[in-house]
C-alpha cells in the first residue's frame, strides 16, 4: 500500500466509525474521501441527528438569542411562506396572541372564553389516579388529566396544525397523529419530538361535588356577537 | 381573567417558558440542514460542530418575512462555507462543492441507497459490491473479503479504487 492509500484507508476507518477523521492532506484523493462521506452517510439511519444535540443547540441558540436580541423571523410568515394554511389553536377557539409574541418567552396560554361557563366534562369517580378523559364539549376539544392527584385539563389540539391529539396506550404522554408532535400531561412540548410545538393551552378546571367542570365557551354566541 | 361565576380554577398547571419564534424556524430545519451537511462530512462530530456553527452565523442576520426557501438556500450556502473553511484547514485543498444535480432532491438524497445507487450502477460489478458492502452494510473488511470470496488485502486496495473510480464517475462542478 501507498502513502496515499493508507491516508485514504484512515479516512475510511474514520468515517465507518462515525468519527472525525484526522488532519491530513488530501492529495489526489478529495473527490475519493467525499465519495466515502456520502456513501456512508447513505447508510439507513446513519445521518438524522441525535435529539439530544438538536435540543442542546437549541439551548445555545436561545442564550445567544436573549443576549444579544437579534431580530427573529417571524414564524407565520413562514409557514405562510411554507403553504401551510392551519394556524395553531384553530378549532378550539383559543386565542392565539401568544404566537406573535417576538423574542420574549410567553407562559404557557390558558384558555379564557369571553363568555366562561363552568360546564361539566368528566366526573370525580371515574378520574382515577393516572387517568386522561378526553372531552368534547362546547367547541372545545380537551383533555382532563388526574395525573398527580390533582385534576387538571388540556386543550386536545395540537399547536401546530390544529390536528387532534390522542394518548398512547401508556396513558403517560400525548401524541399527535399529523407530524408525531408528543406532549408531556402538563402540554409542554417533548424534547426532540416533531419541531414546531408550543405548548398547549391549559383548560381551568374545579370540581363540583363529584362533577369536573371545566371553563368553556356559552353553548351559543352571546346577543350581539358578529365575530 | 375571573369566570363567569367569580369563583376561582381548581388548579392551572404551570409550564416551562415558551419557545419564541425563532425555535420553531431552526426545528424545522436543523435535520434537513444536518443531513445536508452530513452527505459532505460523512461523521457525526463534524455534522453537528459545522450544523452548529452554520446556525450560530445565520440566525442573527434572518429577519422577519424572508420565506422558508430563501432560508433553506441561506442555510445552506453558510454551510458549504464552514464545511469549506474545516476542509481546508484539515486536509490542505480547497473543496470543490459536490455537483448540485449530482444529488437530486436534496432533502431526502441522503437518506436512502436509492439515491447513490446512479452512482453505484456505473461502477464495474466488484466496485459496486465492495462499497455497497462496506459503506450500506456496514461490513467490516474482512466479512466484505469473505463474502466476496477474497482475500481480506484484495478486498482492502479494492475498495480504495472502487472510492477513486466512483470519485472520476462524479466530478465536482
């Protein structure tokens, strides 16, 4: 073997072990070495990134983004620009203010009709511990949790397109059927999971006796309403 | 905001700050632009140092309302930069970029073996098989050697001339 095919032979080591190959000049062999990148990166499943290097960046992103507050796109510029037609939050009639928020961090949003209603969803002694009820109700697509003892209610619409969301058979996270977005049962975004997610809105819940009620929309606009 | 009845929640679950807009926008590109960057490294630490480093230089300078092609090509031309810069600093040469038309739809090139198949096709039978068994398969050396029933250093110089080959089949624009 030549000098130039034990470099070459390196680099090939290098790269079928997913690692960086060592400083050496290339010679005549660039094209070669390249050749072996794409074909390696060819291999099933080889070139996706890890999540948890997609959610680290992420967190460097953000500390250079609040240190030095750069302008933003605006996200549903692109996703105008992208073709994609359903904003978040439609069909559940929550507002949706809170995605044109720029560069500063809104809470999670909790739904607030103009017109609340506390109307009954799910009742206390069928919410056992672990338990997530989904509900229709009012226009509102939800869920009511009894995940720590506490009852506490989601809106079931995914935040990115509007699709509904459902539980897996664990009963522990919340996934959406459109782009495989999954929520942890407080409706924040899981790590890693499909990009665009915001959390989901929280629905207010209180008991009544042995009725859960949850704040929802009157049945009906009220006298006056035109949108 | 007080409901209807005065009366107050039961209990509002509390989440962790809201990812600004921003995050959303890099989500939805860090994997094609990972991936794009990985057909040109063909390692992780160096997709995800020059993926890393192509977000830090470009987001800064986004502004509101440029569209999501504008910044795929954005993403992309700061990546063939970096990628530009730690080929050279490594290996001495300057990089020619990969013919673009070499790789057809480029979101999905990289992802499966139909698409360095064209190129696999038109290499002599032996080529093609060495590197589809060492680079798809995964075979270490000496399994490609004995699967195609020779020694494990024939298998070794084969497939270094199979890459030279291939590399003169896909010259660089």
């Amino acid at each position: 073997m030549s000098r130039a095919d034990r470099r070459l032979q390196r680099y090939i080591d290098a790269i079928l072990r997913d690692r960086r190959p060592r400083r050496t000049p290339a010679g005549d062999d660039s094209g070669a070495m390249r050749v072996a990148a794409r074909l390696h990166a060819a291999h099933p499943g080889a070139a996706d990134p890890s999540p948890a290097f997609v959610d680290g960046l992420a967190r460097r992103l953000r500390q250079g983004a609040g240190e030095e507050r750069v302008p933003m796109p605006d996200r549903r510029k692109f996703l105008a620009a992208a073709g994609v037609a359903a904003a978040a939050g439609i069909g559940a009639g929550v507002g949706i203010e809170h995605l044109r928020a720029g560069s500063t961090v809104p809470a999670q949003p909790t739904l607030t009709p103009s017109d609340g209603h506390w109307v009954q969803v799910a009742r206390m002694s069928e919410l056992k511990l672990g338990t997530v009820q989904r509900f229709s109700e009012r226009g509102i697509e939800g869920f009511v949790l009894n995940t720590d003892g506490r009852v506490s209610a989601l809106s079931a619409v995914c935040t990115d397109q509007g699709c509904i969301l459902q539980t897996d058979s664990s009963g522990k996270q919340i996934n959406c059927p459109c782009h495989f977005a999954q929520f942890n049962l407080d409706g924040t975004p899981k790590p890693g999971s499909y990009h665009p997610v915001t959390p989901l809105p929280v629905i207010q819940v209180r008991t009544n006796g042995d009725a859960v009620e949850a704040l929802l929309p009157a049945a009906t606009p009220p006298p006056g309403w035109n949108g | 905001m007080t409901p209807a009845d005065g009366s107050t929640p039961l209990h509002v679950v509390h989440a962790e700050p809201q990812a600004p807009d921003w995050e959303a926008v890099y989500r939805e590109h860090v994997g094609p632009l990972y991936r794009f960057v990985y057909a040109r490294t063909g390692n992780r630490a160096d997709a995800e140092d020059i993926t890393s480093a192509t977000f830090v230089r470009a987001l800064p300078r986004l502004h509101a309302g440029v569209s999501d092609a504008e910044l795929r090509a954005y993403l992309r031309a700061t990546a063939r930069t970096v990628i530009a810069d730690t080929w050279r600093e490594r290996h001495g040469t300057v990089l020619e970029e990969i013919h673009e038309e070499s790789i057809p739809n480029h979101d999905v090139a990289v992802e499966s073996h139909a698409d360095v198949a064209p190129l696999l096709d038109r290499l002599p039978g032996n080529y093609r098989t060495v590197l589809e068994l060492r680079f798809l398969r995964g075979y270490s050396v000496r399994e490609t050697a004995a699967a195609m029933g020779i020694s494990v250093s024939n298998a070794k110089v084969m497939q270094l001339r199979a890459l030279r080959r291939a590399a003169q089949l896909e010259p660089p624009s």
